[in-house]
C-alpha cells in the first residue's frame, strides 16, 4: 500500500468513525452521501477523488 493509499485509508476509518457517532438528521445523510462516493473512489484506485469526497462528509458534520 503506497503512503497515499494509507492515508486515504485512515481517513476512510476517521469519517466512518464520526458517521457512526453523529445524531440521525440531514448532516449525517448528506456525510453518508459522500462517504460512499468515496468508498467508489477508492476501490476505482482514485485517492484523490476519494480524499475529496472524504473532507466533504467531515465538513457535512459541521
């Protein structure tokens, strides 16, 4: 796994994490929305589509 793959990784964990943790209502519905884009991207091998969908589901949080 190259550096990049590792780190797209641990980010994949870190927004599951809070997805898992944030109360039911839209925030979540739309993070859920890009995590699962960004689940997509990574199993394409595209870190950099999947690293954007992922910051976008952090910021759907706040």
């Amino acid at each position: 796994m190259t550096p990049e793959q590792t780190k797209t990784a641990e980010k994949m964990k870190f927004v599951k994490a809070a997805w898992d943790k944030a109360p039911s209502g839209p925030k979540k519905d739309a993070a859920l929305r890009h995590y699962k884009t960004a689940e997509k991207a990574q199993t394409s091998k595209n870190d950099a589509a999947a690293d954007k969908q992922l910051d976008a589901a952090t910021h759907a949080f706040a």
